[in-house]
C-alpha cells in the first residue's frame, strides 16, 4: 500500500526561490527511484517561505532504501536553501478521492 513522506521546509531569509528550485529538482531525481510513486511540491499560500514536499512511495521500505539510488549532490542545494531541518512523517493513506 502506498505511503507518504511528508516534509516541511522553510527557505532562509531570501532564498525562497533557490529553495523551490532545489524542491523541484530534488522531486525530478526521487521520482526515477525504484518504489518512487510520485512527488507534490507545494508552497504554503499565506508564507512563501514555507513549502511542504510529498513523497508517494510503495512502502516506507522503499523510502529508506532511496538513499542507495539518489545522488549525494542532489541534497547539497537543499542543505543550502533549508533554514534548519525539515518536519517530516510518514502517512498512511485512508482514503483519496
């Protein structure tokens, strides 16, 4: 059954933009993982500093073995951009319509 991965990220003072950026090519790398089912990037409507990132994966397995597949170089623009260490938590999902 699916999971997700669920991240909260704020950007450092001015970096919004290289935030979103590293986001939206860190979903373009996760998403040729094997067990990858799918990335959102979205940015929070009331803070533009604050984005939340999803991941869809075939199982948390898959998720903790992505590592293995992901580039080092593709967390470094990330760690940049990032004003401290994201929230995260698995989901499960109970219903989707």
């Amino acid at each position: 059954m699916t999971v997700a991965r669920h991240y909260i990220m704020t950007a450092k003072q001015g970096g919004s933009a290289q935030l979103e950026t590293a986001l939206s090519n860190l979903a373009d790398a996760v998403r040729k993982v094997p067990g990858s089912e799918g990335v959102e990037l979205l940015r929070d409507a009331g803070d533009e500093h604050r984005f939340v990132f999803i991941e869809k994966w075939e199982s948390i397995a898959a998720h903790k073995g992505a590592g293995d597949h992901l580039a080092k170089e593709a967390l470094a623009p990330l760690r940049d951009a990032i004003d401290g260490p994201p929230e995260g938590c698995y989901l499960d999902y109970l219903k989707t319509v």
